[in-house]
C-alpha cells in the first residue's frame, strides 16, 4: 500500500490486497536479480485481468522494487564497511 500510495494509485486497500501476493511470488523463480522484470510483467498482466490499468501494477511494482533497493542500502554498507577491517 505504501507504494502504490507513493506513485498516486488510489485503488482501494481490498482490491490491492489479493494482488500482493502472487506479485511477490513471481519473485522467487530464479530467473531475474531481485524479481526486476518478471516482477513487473506478473503486475501488469495481474492489474489487467481484474480491471485496473496495467500502467498502475508496473508503477507500484517499480515502486516497491525502489522501497526494498533504498531500505537495503544500510546493510550494504555494513557489509562494505565489515571487509575493510
């Protein structure tokens, strides 16, 4: 919810919600790094078939895609900062 809140989609919490989960499974077929591009396909085609713009599922697919990206960024540096000593 946050990100679609964060790229303007205003569908309601209750449509959204049975959408999230197989978004996010499609993540887990080993074929693409972090589920970028097989994560975005599965919104639009998922958005599609119940009646929302496909436009919309890329959005906040992206969206979380940036959100799990910027939100794992202080671990790498932990990481980074762990190997030098």
């Amino acid at each position: 919810m946050a990100a679609a809140r964060a790229v303007g989609v205003e569908t309601p919490f209750l449509v959204i919600l049975p959408l999230v989960a197989p978004v996010l499974m499609t993540m887990l077929i080993p074929v693409t790094i972090a589920g970028w591009g097989l994560r975005e396909s599965a919104a639009a085609l998922l958005w599609g078939a119940v009646g929302l713009t496909a436009t919309d599922g890329v959005a906040v697919s992206v969206a979380y895609g940036l959100i799990v990206l910027v939100g794992s960024l202080p671990g790498a540096a932990v990481l980074a900062l762990g190997r030098r000593a």
